[in-house]
C-alpha cells in the first residue's frame, strides 16, 4: 500500500502526496520511485506510478509534464504521451477522470482546487520556480478556466525544511534584491550562510495571490530518509542518483 498524506484544506478532492513506501523499486531507490529522470528500471518505474494512481483515484489518467523549475502552466485537456510532454511546472484542468501529477526530491509539491468550480491545479516549487512566480500563474491559469481565488484551497506537500536547507550569501542576497521583506523566510547559520524557508515562502506567495486558505503538511523530505527521496540527500552522500515522489490531485468522473 502507497503511503499517502492528505490535506484537510483539499477533503473533498482526490489527492495526496505520496513518499516512498510501498513501491517495487530497489536499491538506492527503494520505494515507490516514480522518476523518469532517473536510471532505475522502467518497468519498475511503470508499475510505481499505476501504483501511485491505484492509490489516489482508481483507474484515472495520469498527466504530467517535463519539469524544469520555471514558472510556466499548461492547461490539460488530456494527458500527453510521454515523449511530447510540454517543458513547464504547473498544470490546471477541469476535466474529469485526469490526476495531475507532480515529481519532488526537496522542492515543493503544491496542489490547489476550487472544488465549487470544479477546477484543480498543482505545481512543482522548487526556489527558482517559486521566486519566478509559478504559484500565481497556476492560480491566474485556473481562474481562466472559472476558478475564483478567493474560493481555492491550496496544499503545500513534503519538501526540504528550513533546518535541512542551507544556502549561501548570493541565494540569500537574490531574494532581498527582489525584496527586502523576504529576510524573513531566512535564519543565519555560520559565517555567509543561512537556512531558506521554501513552505513559507510558497504558502506567503500563494497568500499574496489571494489564495485564503492554505495548509502545509510540514513533512521534512531531507530528514526522513525511510519515508521521502531527498535530492540534497543522495547528492551529499554521493549518491549517483536519486528517487522522486509524486503528489496527485484529480476531479473524478
């Protein structure tokens, strides 16, 4: 059985965000590896990700797209194969029976609706997505399709914590050359170092673009390693590659 998290800001959507247990894969990437990216075996990777489905929304289709840390959304009418998938980091629809799906290792998985309308979205934020603007462009993309802001719900999934992220003086003096306020979503560490915030930073953004509520699960990907794949972590220990997980959220139909 896939280990699923749920929101209570999203209770009456299918989704969840998924961490390692429960797959069929080996070795480094034990678990429920559902990274194409990745050189694990495809076929482990298959049988993973109808995992993944089987265990959100039963027999739905699964759309994702080439991530590539921007701020660009597409809307999803129907699932793409996997060879034409669009590059971009977001994706909305309202059409029934699809799961959106986004693939994390540290960064962070957002899933929104607005149940009412019936129009889902989800977003992968990463630092450079979400500094981009990616979580406003999905709430201005789901709008599109009659959404209302003020109505959605957003969930922020497991990802890198403040105390597992450190970062070095320029990334810190990136974000207060855009705004000085952004201090806050920091904690100095040792000398030109410091400790980013990437779930406040991304629930302060979406609050910014008029989402009302907003919730995080608060799950550190970084720390627990028997339950998330962790990018920093694998790269750190000298890992030659590292898993994903995948957070869903879909309209059934």
């Amino acid at each position: 059985m896939v280990d699923r998290i749920t929101a209570h800001a999203l209770a009456g959507v299918p989704h969840g965000f998924l961490g390692r247990r429960g797959g069929v894969s080996t070795g480094q990437y034990l678990g429920l590896n559902v990274g194409t990216g990745s050189d694990d075996l495809p076929r482990a990777i298959e049988a993973n990700r109808a995992l993944a489905v089987d265990g959100v929304m039963p027999g739905a289709e699964l759309a994702t797209v080439y991530q590539v840390h921007s701020a660009d959304v597409v809307r999803i009418e129907t699932p793409f194969p996997m060879e034409a998938r669009p590059h971009a980091d977001a994706m909305v629809t309202d059409r029934l029976g699809i799961l959106l799906g986004i693939v994390t290792a540290d960064c962070a998985p957002v899933l929104l609706a607005d149940e009412e309308a019936g129009v889902i979205g989800a977003a992968h934020a990463g630092w450079r997505g979400a500094f981009a603007g990616v979580c406003r462009n999905t709430v201005e993309a789901m709008e599109a399709l009659g959404a209302d802001r003020g109505r959605i719900a957003a969930a922020i999934g497991p990802c890198i914590a403040q105390a597992s992220y450190e970062v070095d003086e320029g990334f810190y003096l990136r974000f207060l050359a855009e705004d000085e306020e952004y201090d806050r979503f920091f904690k100095p560490r040792r000398s030109g170092h410091h400790q980013f915030d990437l779930a406040a930073f991304v629930a302060s953004d979406l609050a910014d673009a008029g989402v009302k509520t907003v919730e995080m699960t608060g799950h550190d990907t970084y720390a627990d390693e028997s339950r998330f794949f962790s990018y920093r972590r694998s790269t750190l220990a000298g890992e030659e590659g590292y898993g994903r997980q995948i957070s869903l959220i879909g309209l059934p139909g």
